[in-house]
C-alpha cells in the first residue's frame, strides 16, 4: 500500500476463497500488511486473526486464492 495521509483510515480488501466466495472487510494498512505476510509465510499457522473495520474474522489461510486492495480514490462530485 502506498503510504499517505490517510493511513489509518479502513480500506476495503477482497478476500476470495478456493470455493468461489469472496470475503469484503475493510482494514487498516497493518492488518492488511499482517494478512498478507501470512500468506507470504511458508511456515505460516492455518488459521490467520484478521481485524476488520466492525468485526474479527479467522482466516483459513489454506483456502485464500487472492486478496485484493481496493486502491482507487473515492471522489465526491463528477
């Protein structure tokens, strides 16, 4: 994520699963970064806590196919 201002502020993260679902949270950077380091482990635990904007969510780690950052700024007006 790039850094910014904004930094602390929930951004929304898609979190697709080998079944087809798709989990949406919004999440600080650092769970986003933590989420993704635990992917990234190879000797990472199965289950992963994933902090969101209004909830606490386990994570099967072994069934996440993608995760994806919404990266776009959201604009008010045309």
């Amino acid at each position: 994520m790039e850094a910014s201002a904004n930094d602390d502020r929930p951004r929304r993260v898609d979190v697709g699963f080998s079944g087809g679902q798709i989990l949406t949270l919004r999440m600080r950077d650092d769970v986003y970064k933590g989420l993704r380091e635990a992917l990234d482990s190879v000797g990472a635990q199965r289950w992963h806590e994933v902090e969101s904007e209004d909830s606490q969510v386990s994570v099967d780690l072994a069934q996440v196919v993608y995760v994806r950052l919404d990266t776009e700024t959201h604009r008010v007006g045309f």
